[in-house]
C-alpha cells in the first residue's frame, strides 16, 4: 500500500524517499503498530469514498511519510522538514496518537462504519469528568449560604479567569481574593466552604472526539454504560484510564470549516480536488497580505489579520510561522519575523550549520522540530534522544533536561562548536519550552487555512454562502459574516420563494438567503416550498402560493414570517397588502387543496381564480419595513440603518460589538451602533437603570446602564438612537455576555475625509517606502486627496500625490498604512 501511495504521491521516488519509508515501515513493524495504520488509513478511505470530506492530519502524525503514502494524512513530511520521530519514537513505547479530522455532517457515518466493521460490543465512545473550577465552587457555596447574587459575583469575580486557577494560588498575600477573604467575614465563609468542592467531578459527559476500539468485547476490558440523547455506548473510564489499559484509541473530530469546505465544492460544481490546489497562488498571498482574511480558517481574528498585514505572506511556510506564532508567548516575534521577512532586518546566524534548520523561519527557532534537529546535526543526538529533549524541556522534567544538557555540550565540542555558542544554543533550547510549536500540527492548520483562503479569493459568493449556512445555528455570527460580504462586494438578498434554495445559495452572482433561515419556517416547510416550485414552475402571487404548498408544512406563521422579510415580493404585491390578506389566502388556499384531494371543483365546474381577488397596495414605511425583516431574519439584509456611516463608527471605536463576547473579562472597550432594544428597570435601592441592545453592522450586544451613568445620559438612551459607548466587559457565569457601560455619547457623523496626510521621515525611511505607499494606495482607490510631508535634513517638505493615487480612506486603509510606516505616520 504505502509503495503504491509513495509512485502516485511523488512523480519521482528517490533514494532518500525510499530510506525514509522503509526506515518507518521498520519502526512500526518493530513497535507493533502495523494494524493500528491499516485501521486509520481503512476508515479515512471509507470517508473519502463516501463524499464525506477528511481533515490533512492534526497533531505530529503529519511527520510520517508512511501516513502521506496512505492518503492518511496530505502534508508532504519531506518538503516541510516534518520529523517522523516526532510522532513515533522507537525509544518510547506509547502508543501513537492520531487525530483525524472529518466534516461535522460526516463524522457519525464514519463512527458507525468503525462500530459495525469491528463489532458495536468492541468498539465504544469514552466518558469525561467535568470538575468544579475554583470560581464554580464559590458560586455554588454561595448559593448554598443564601448570599446575595451581587456578593457572591464579586467574590468569583476577584479569581482571575481561565484554566489552573485555585482556590489556593489566589489565597496567596498579594492576592485580590486574599484581601477579600481577610477583610470580609462573608468571603472568609464562602472560600471556606468552596475548597473542598474544588476539584470534585460535577458532572459527567460524552468526550467530543475519543472512541476506543478494542480487540475482544470491550467489556472484558472496560465497563460501559448507555448514555445521552441516542444511548450511545461509552466507557465509565476516562481518556487516561482507558489508554493506561493499552486499548486502542481514536479521536474523531468534527471540525465545521470543512463542512464549509465541502459545501463550497458542491456549489461550484467543478469536481474541485482541494488535495491537488497549488500552494503558490499568487491571489491567495495577496489577499492575506491586505489582512483580507475575514472567513479564513485560523486568519480571521483582528490580531491575526494584523499580523498578516505585518508578514505580508508570499509563500506556505509564512503561513505555517503565523499559525505557530499566534499564541501567547511566540506572539513577539511577529514584528521580528515581519522586519526580517520584509528586508528590514538581516537575518544572522550564531553557527553557519543554523542556516539549513532555520533558514525557512528566518532564523528564528519558531517549532519543537527545529529544537530536534539543531540537537541532531549540531550535538550528535539520535532522533529518539532528539525527541527525549523536546519532551523533556516541553513537560519541564528537570532532571532529564540536567542529563541531557550534558550530553548536548559534549555533542556540540565534538562537533568543533565552540562553548560559547553551544551554552547559546541551549539556552535558547530551554527557553523555547515557553513558545515552540509543534509544526506537524501548524502545518496541517495552515493547509486548511489555505484551502479557505483559496476558495475566499477564487470563489468568493459560493463561499461566503457556504460560511453563513454553516453559522445559521450560531445567530450572531450571521451578519457578521453577512457586512463581510458586503465589505467584499458580494451582494446578500433575502429570501425569495422562487429563488432560494434551503440554505443560501448563489443566484446569479450574488447570494440569496436560505428559507431555512427564516424564523418559524422550519427544514419541512422550506423543502415543502422548493418542491412546489419545482413542479410546477414559480408563484405568482401569495394566492397561488398558499394553493400549491402543503399547508401542513406552511402554516400562518410561516407564511407571514416570509412576507415580512421579503420572501415574496417577487410576486409584485406589497408586503402590507399580503399581511392584510393573509387569513383569507390561506382559507381559500386550503380549501382548493382539499377540493383537488377530493376531486371536486367549484359549483359551476371549474377551478375558482383565486389571483383576482386583488391585494392592496399600500406598503410601510422604510424603517417598519427593515423593522419587519430584522425580526424574522435576525439581521437587516436590504438596508442596515448604519450602512452609510459604518466607517465612521468604526474609527471612532476600537471593538466590533460581535466582538464583544470573545474579549477578556474585566477588558475596557469601545463600541458603538444604534440601539434596537430598551428595557427600563429600578434597582433595589429604587434608582432607574437601562439595558440596552446595540446593534452595529457586524452584530449587537447587551448593555447595562446603571444609575450613576445613567443620570447623565438618560436623553440619549431611547430607541434608534446611534450610540458611542465606553463600557467593562462582563461574563456571566451562564455564558451571557454583557457591556457594564462607563460613558455614553451620541454619534455625530462628519462629512468624509476629502484628504488623507501621511508623515514620512525620509532621514530615516528605508528605500522604496514611498513606492510601497503608492501601491497600498492603489488598493484602496478613492476621491480623497494624499498628502505627502517628508521630513528631511533641510527641512519638512509637502507633496500632493497625483489624481490616479486617490484613496478611499477606509480603516483598512489605516490599518495598513500603520503597519507599513507607524503609528505616528497617520496625521
């Protein structure tokens, strides 16, 4: 099989290849890990066959040639530098991990090929524990004490947020809840009781990817239990027990984005292959380099657009960097690797033989691989030694790493290094423990990165159609991705009976929301709707309508959610007139379908006309209108009442309110939009308070008001009013997300910016940066005029840049003029 895979994978095998692939064919045999391959590489070929689409790899599974050669995994491990060792390692005997990732619709098909393959009674899901966290603890003890909600919000509030806090570490001097706990007898009595709950498993549950495969039932093994909605079969022991036992296990992962993927394809219907898509597409490069990356895996977050903006990517390997270096901790070298990728910083090397290893990340010792083969070719170490040291630092076992040191300083004298760069060389081996990346896994990332990026830039509306239908479930993300659309030129319109499809769709270049989308018309009654129009052709009028499609599927509130947002105005009617006749088109439409089940027809033997029964004519306002549509469609799809002064807002606010949910608790930002929602309440201290919905083109977001605000800006917190608003993030313990507001300002919109003016010190600019302007200018055309000050020896001089370098000044604009020359380069 693998020779087979090695012929149609590479055009030309060569001896290296051949070295390579028998080297881990030995390993494998050697280690007893033949059969666990051929049951990885059966079951991806079963998904593959079955239209069902398969992740590259995940994790360092994407270093075996072995697992390339089997279609198993679709990143290349020789042309990327991935480590086989790094996956499997003959001086370790674990077993090895491999995490595959399939489309979420797929994903239970390929489970329940595994189960009737091996056996349901061997193969089986495995449980997991959920365990009070420490702010879960003080909550649930405050609960039990009867404290007031507020007190109890306030002690929680003072344990920092994320994974590894305890209760212990924050009782530490210093502490906000060690001040707390020794100044409040209440908070003393809460932490007090919340410690021995901390810690206890609270619930249990099924693990979202682990399935354990065994040899024999798995019962003389594990015990088991049914559980959850299906009665699935699962272990009662978790993830570690079951592998301590030696069983085979397995995740299975479902990952959306190739959902999205796989939808695409279906709506280009070009038989796309994304294993085969060049990886050197000059469109692609160019579209990240803008930060255009709003819908790519991975890419789209603001920071990381930013970084792309910094790096300006032109090649693969500056994309695996990027998934490696967004992380806490690599995140500084970004500049670094930006100013060297650019020209703007030499790359240098303390040792010549670095060149070969880190020459691909510009000298900078990014991934754990690299750490591996410095120790290989420089201090001597075979690769299990080499994979012995990676561990070792990553997991922080010092008395390994001491061993090892040693051996590493005689490797590298022995190899003519001199002590001074071989102390460098490890120092810098230790400290990577805090920031190098596995680049197995960052590869696989970036492939997938890339193939939406790819399919972003060379079929945008199928994509972006395929990105909103797989968010429908998850509202708030819905315009977002919606103004995304917009940004990009790709017009979204709303449902249309005779145009939609179930899920959006492209329809002559442009998008049509899914009927599915709309509120109170389910799966049925949009296939029930489609069916009819696809037997008999389109409808003409909300009569005609409520004759052919079963009124089983489409009730009252289905059809009067479609006419409010538009659903059939294609029909010529308004949408007034149709809510009016409503009652009677679905009576009269119901008796005809009953009368053509019976086979009768009216009393003078023919089928009544019931189109000329007219519609009125009278139609709402514009504002009832878009009112309508965002409330049966959760968004406005034909106009936002924020359209034409959404770059204005967007300067004026350093956070998109569908933002808001993903910033950190306690962070102070600043959104703005216009307020859809108001509900006035009193506290108990009998002082008025709002919450308030903000909606800006991208989502909305809930804001509190309280008093102390409040009373200065009470005349500005009413409906339809365009708010600027400085507020605290604030996570409830339920997942609910609200703005505690700070400031409120009303929005004045400005007359645009006719001129931008950008500040250059040429004394100290590298060569071409004016040239570089031009172009970014060029990307963003425009009717504002550019300014040009140059600041040089004998003074500040001013320039107009031509007619043809008029610029749109947009905050992308911005964005990246910043990034190309500083912030203070703006004026």
């Amino acid at each position: 099989l693998t020779e087979k895979g090695l012929e149609r994978r590479y055009e030309k095998t060569t001896d290296e290849l051949n070295d390579r692939l028998k080297f881990e064919l030995k390993t494998i045999r050697e280690m007893g890990f033949a059969d666990y391959f051929l049951i990885v590489w059966d079951f991806i070929a079963f998904a593959k066959r079955n239209g069902i689409q398969v992740g590259p790899g995940r994790g360092s599974a994407a270093g075996s040639l072995v697992a390339y050669c089997l279609e198993i995994t679709d990143i290349d491990p020789i042309k990327y530098d991935l480590l086989f060792e790094r996956f499997l390692n003959p001086g370790r005997k674990s077993m090895p991990d491999m995490d595959i990732d399939f489309a979420v619709e797929g994903r239970d098909r390929v489970i329940n090929y595994v189960a009737e393959k091996y056996g349901r009674d061997r193969v089986a899901q495995i449980i997991t524990f959920s365990t009070m966290a420490a702010r879960a603890a003080v909550r649930d003890a405050g609960r039990v004490l009867e404290v007031a909600y507020g007190v109890v919000d306030k002690i929680a509030k003072s344990i920092p947020e994320g994974p590894g806090q305890t209760l212990d570490a924050c009782l530490k001097p210093g502490q906000e809840l060690k001040t707390a706990y020794d100044a409040d007898p209440v908070a003393r009595e809460i932490v007090d009781l919340a410690r021995p709950l901390e810690g206890l498993v609270r619930a249990d549950s099924i693990h979202a990817a682990g399935v354990v495969i065994g040899d024999k039932p798995l019962t003389d093994y594990v015990p088991l239990q049914q559980k959850g909605g299906d009665q699935e079969v699962v272990t009662q022991f978790a993830m570690g027990d079951v592998e301590s036992l030696g069983l085979l296990k397995i995740d299975f992962l479902g990952l959306r984005n190739l959902d999205v993927l796989d939808k695409a394809k279906n709506l280009i219907g070009n038989g796309l292959d994304y294993g085969k898509l060049p990886l050197d597409d000059k469109k692609v490069y160019a579209m990240l380099a803008k930060g255009e990356a709003t819908g790519v895996f991975q890419f789209e977050s603001s920071g990381m657009r930013e970084a792309l903006r910094q790096v300006k990517p032109t090649v693969f390997e500056d994309l695996i960097a990027l998934v490696a270096l967004y992380r806490p901790g690599p995140m500084q070298y970004i500049p670094v690797y930006a100013r060297r990728k650019n020209g703007q910083e030499p790359v240098s090397y303390i040792d010549p033989r670095l060149k070969s290893i880190l020459g691909s990340t510009l000298g900078i010792s990014i991934y754990q691989e690299s750490n591996m083969e410095i120790a290989k070719q420089i201090a001597g170490f075979s690769p299990a030694e080499a994979d012995d040291l990676r561990k070792a630092i990553g997991k922080k076992i010092h008395k390994l790493m001491m061993s090892l040191k040693d051996k590493f300083l005689e490797g590298c004298a022995a190899s003519g290094t001199t002590p001074s760069v071989a102390n460098q060389l490890w120092n810098d081996i230790e400290a990577s423990k805090d920031y190098s990346f596995n680049k197995s896994h960052a590869a696989c990332y970036a492939l997938i990165a890339y193939w939406t990026a790819y399919m972003r830039a060379h079929h945008p509306r199928e994509y972006m159609a395929s990105l909103i239908s797989s968010v429908m479930s998850t509202k708030d993300r819905v315009p977002f991705y919606v103004n995304a659309c917009d940004e990009m030129g790709i017009e979204v319109l709303p449902p249309d009976v005779n145009e939609s499809q179930l899920d959006f769709a492209v329809v002559e270049g442009k998008i049509r929301f899914g009927l599915s989308a709309v509120k109170n018309v389910g799966e049925p009654a949009a296939r029930a709707i489609i069916r009819a129009r696809e037997e008999s052709g389109p409808f003409g009028s909300i009569w005609e309508f409520c004759e052919r499609v079963d009124p089983q599927a489409s009730n009252k509130r289905a059809l009067e959610s479609l006419v409010k947002c538009g659903a059939l105005d294609s029909t010529g009617a308004t949408r007034k007139g149709m809510l009016d006749a409503l009652e009677s088109a679905l009576s009269r439409g119901a008796r005809a379908q009953s009368d053509r089940l019976l086979g009768q027809s009216s009393l003078f033997g023919e089928e009544e006309k019931l189109e000329d029964v007219p519609i009125g004519t009278e139609e709402f306002e514009k504002g009832e209108l878009l009112r309508l549509e965002k409330e049966v469609l959760g968004l406005y799809v034909s106009e936002h009442p924020l359209h034409s002064v959404r770059d204005q807002l967007r300067r004026k606010t350093d956070c998109a309110l569908a933002d808001v949910e993903r910033r950190r608790d306690g962070e102070v930002v600043t959104v703005g939009g216009i307020v859809s929602a108001l509900k006035h309440l009193t506290t108990k201290k009998g002082e008025p308070m709002v919450f308030m919905r903000l909606d800006d083109v991208t989502g909305g977001a809930e804001v509190v008001v309280f008093n102390s605000v409040y009373a200065h800006s009470r005349e500005l917190c009413v409906m339809d009013r365009i708010l600027v608003v400085k507020g605290r993030i604030d996570h409830k313990q339920e997942g609910e997300t609200k703005l505690l507001a700070m400031e409120v300002a009303p929005f004045e919109a400005v007359a645009e910016r006719k001129e931008v003016t950008i500040k250059i010190d040429a004394r100290r600019a590298r060569a071409g940066i004016v040239r570089d302007l031009a172009m970014l200018v060029r990307d963003f055309p425009g009717d504002s005029r550019v300014n040009l000050l140059l600041e040089m020896s004998e003074g500040t001089k001013q320039f107009v840049l031509g007619p043809q370098y008029k610029v749109k000044p947009v905050p992308d604009f911005f964005a990246e003029a910043k990034a190309l020359l500083g912030e203070a380069a703006v004026l």
